[in-house]
C-alpha cells in the first residue's frame, strides 16, 4: 500500500517521501498494455491483434513509467488535499533515478519532493499607522482655467482671411529644406496645428496678415521656444535631445486660418454640462466645477492613503520564507533558458516583496470575507466602457451595453483580472477604514511634488 511521510529539512522547507509498492501500479500498467495493444497500428498485425508481448517489448518502459509516475503523482495530490498545511505553488520533485524503474523486475519505489510551507502573517495594528490624508486647496485659479478649458473644448471655430491675434490657429504643413529653402529629398512632411502664439515673439509680428498659401522659412530652434520647440520635434519624429535636429530647417506653410470662439457662460451651455441639475447661474456653475476638482484630488488623495497603507503592511509585518525552495521554483518555471543562480538572486528581493503583500491580503480577504460578486464584475465592465467612450451619459439599460458586458464575461482573462483588480481595491477600501489619518492642507504643485517625487524613490 502505497504511503506519504513528511520530513523537515529547514525553515518552512520539508521534504515528502512518496513510496509505491508494486500492487500500487501493476494493475494498472497491465491493463494499459491490454488497451494499447487494442489500439495499437502497427505494419503486419490487424488492429486490435497485436501481441501483449510485442507491445511490452516495444512500449512497454514507457508505459512503466508513465503509470509509475501516474500513481506517484495521484497519492501525492490525494495526501496534500487531505493535509491541512498550506503551501507555496506545486511540489518540486528532487533527484530521481528513473533507470531504477524497471518493468521486468517491479518492486517497490521511492520518490522525493519538496514543499515551501506558507507563513501565517501577524498584521500590525493599522489604528497605529502614521498616515497622512492630504487636502488639496482648490484655488479660484485652478477654477478659472477649468471654466476656459471647457468654454474652449465646446466652443466653436470660426474661419479668418487673414492672421490677426495671437490666438489665431494655424493649420500648417511642415516641409523639411536646406538652409537656402530648397526642399530636402526623402525630408520630412507633416501637417500640424499651431497657435500664433506657440512662436517665438519675435516672429510673431511677421505672421500678421498672413492667408492660406503663405509661407515662412523658420530654423527650429530660432521660431519656437523650448516648451513648445520638444512638443514640435515630437511631431515631426525628431529628437528633442539632439542639437542637431533643432537646427534643422522648415518651411511652414499655412492651409487654414481660424480664431476659435469661446463658449458663452449661459444657462444652455450650463445645462448641456450638467442636464437636470438646476445649475443656471455662473456662480453656481463655478461651484460645480470647483466640487468636481475638489473630488478629483480627493480621490488622488485616497490614492495616497492607500499607498501609505501598503507601505505600513509591508514594513511592519515580519514574514519569513522558505527561501532555498522559493529560489529553486523560480528557476524551475523556465523549461527553455533557465535562469541562472545569479539570475534568481537579483530577482529575489522584489519577487519577495510581491509575494508578502500577496499573503498580507490574501489574510486581509480571509479575515474579513471580502468576496467580489459576478454582478460587481459586470457594473466593473459597464462603468471600463463608459470611461472609454469618454463618460457620455449612456443609459445602460441599452441592449448593446449589456450585450457588450455579457461577451467580456465569457472573456476568462478579463473576469480573473476584473476580479482581483475590485478585490484588491476592496482591501484597500477595508485598510482605509481602520487608520487614523491626520489631515494636513496642501497645494496641488506641491502634493503633485510629493507624488512624483515617491514614485521616483520606489522605481
């Protein structure tokens, strides 16, 4: 009878010993013999009247193998379902000997495995954690540049004869020429939009009176200032770093003069933002646009919250590993190019780091049965394309959306990654709720700062 010990052989690192008596698998290999002589096509023999022996001579190791193997592979499943211990992916099999494994002489066999056991996490106290919840001072500037923002975005685009402001947009073909103003062969061409007032200023009193069909020789670097000279050389493919490329010689033509025309601040313009909202005043227009960026930064600022949660979980739970069996499980996940030993060490810290924010939330969502319902999926994907077709205000009992959710739900990939993006931010909405942040105001510049300079510190 076949039968499973366990041995400890280091920190959270034990070996299991699977060992097979022949009544274990020879029954099943003779019967997989009788089955494939069944089966078998082979030159010179009607199917199904092979020889047995033929068969065990031609097959036979094979098959010894494979049932050996097959028996080893369900007593080690059978002996892990019914053990209470936990752990890491599936058992790695160490050396084995298969020249032993011989169907002439069966006897009784031996196989080694070995299993990382997974740690139970003790979590901090999150009432503890030193957290910061940021407010963002919305200012009547950041306001107004939204409120110009918007008056722009619907406003409308009225066709000039002639240049005359600044603000004038210039539709403009790029063509790229020498320093004398001959065209360059295989140059670059590009079409572009331009305001009057993206040139230097001292090209920009030369624009006035310009019409569609003029055009003017500029060297890069001589008609444009830095900020808009980087976006340009974008556009035209070109390096902004090299000095060379900004030096390089255009002519721009115009195609098309335009002055666009703001938006009026009006009851129908305040009605076409917000429908059924009762917002009919200007006033009451800047409120609502100034709640919306409070909200924004609001939720920037949850965003942080979470992150200084992730942090504190991390720091302060102590976890240990079992290290050496983790090591070899990472080369063994790449039949073709293994890693190499230097190759897993210098992956290791952060495949780690992964791996206890993975047991400290996957505790989270055990301790508190966090769960996510099929029904949370599908308003996930409802809401995902929404968001993509730019948040129109799309009634979403329509057919085609529901349709549209109902075919990504057949998508397995999308549902799994559905699934642990809505747990995940559940765990996090759960850690919130059990810290203590002091509140401190901020500008935007400098919370904007504080990000960028924390995601610089962790990449």
């Amino acid at each position: 009878m076949a039968t499973v010990t366990k041995e400890n052989i280091g920190l959270l690192h034990e070996k299991l010993t699977v060992t097979l008596e022949k009544t274990d698998y020879l029954p099943s290999f003779e019967k997989a013999l009788k089955d494939y002589s069944k089966k078998a096509n082979i030159p010179g023999f009607r199917k199904g009247m092979v020889p047995a022996g033929l068969i065990k001579k031609m097959y036979g190791a094979s098959l010894f193998t494979d049932e050996v193997l097959r028996t080893v592979d369900k007593e080690l499943n059978g002996y892990l379902q019914n053990d209470a211990t936990d752990i890491f992916a599936q058992p790695l099999p160490l050396v084995t000997d298969f020249a032993n494994l011989d169907m002439n002489n069966p006897g009784n066999y031996s196989f080694d495995f070995e299993i990382g056991i997974k740690p139970a996490p003790q979590l901090p106290d999150l009432a503890n954690a030193p957290v910061t919840r940021y407010i963002v001072t919305v200012t009547d500037e950041m306001v107004d540049n939204e409120v110009s923002r918007l008056q722009n975005r619907y406003g409308n685009m009225k066709d000039l004869d002639t240049t005359d402001g600044e603000e004038n947009v210039l539709n403009v073909v790029f063509t790229e020429t020498d320093a004398a103003g001959q065209p360059v062969e295989n140059g670059i061409t590009k079409d572009n939009s331009l305001l009057v007032k993206y040139f230097k200023e001292s090209l920009r009193p030369g624009l006035m009176g310009k019409k569609a069909e003029d055009a003017i020789q500029v060297q890069l670097d001589q008609a444009f200032d830095d900020k808009e000279l980087d976006f340009i050389m974008k556009d035209l493919g070109l390096d902004a770093q090299n000095a060379a490329d900004k030096q390089r010689h255009f002519s721009i033509r115009i195609t098309k003069i335009g002055q666009l025309e703001k938006r009026e601040l009006n009851e129908e313009f305040f009605n076409q933002l917000y429908p059924g909202q009762e917002v009919t005043t200007e006033d009451g227009f800047r409120e609502k646009i100034k709640a919306e960026i409070q909200g924004y930064w609001n939720s920037q600022a949850n965003n942080q919250i979470h992150d200084q949660v992730f942090h504190y979980l991390t720091d302060h739970t102590q976890v240990q590993f079992p290290e050496e069996f983790l090591k070899r499980w990472l080369k063994s996940q790449q039949t073709e190019n293994p890693k190499t030993d230097a190759e897993v060490d210098a992956e290791f810290p952060k495949f780690l780091s992964q791996l206890k924010w993975t047991l400290v939330s996957d505790k989270i969502i055990t301790d508190n049965a966090i769960q996510v319902s099929p029904d949370e999926v599908r308003a996930f994907a409802k809401q995902q394309l929404f968001s993509y077709m730019g948040g129109a205000n799309l009634s979403d009992d329509q057919p085609w959306v529901n349709d549209y959710v109902e075919k990504m739900m057949k998508d397995r990939k999308y549902v799994e990654d559905s699934y642990n993006r809505l747990q995940t931010q559940k765990v996090f909405e759960w850690a919130a709720t059990q810290v203590r942040p002091a509140e401190k105001d901020i500008s935007a510049d400098d919370f904007a700062k504080l990000v960028e300079e924390h995601r610089h510190h962790h990449h």
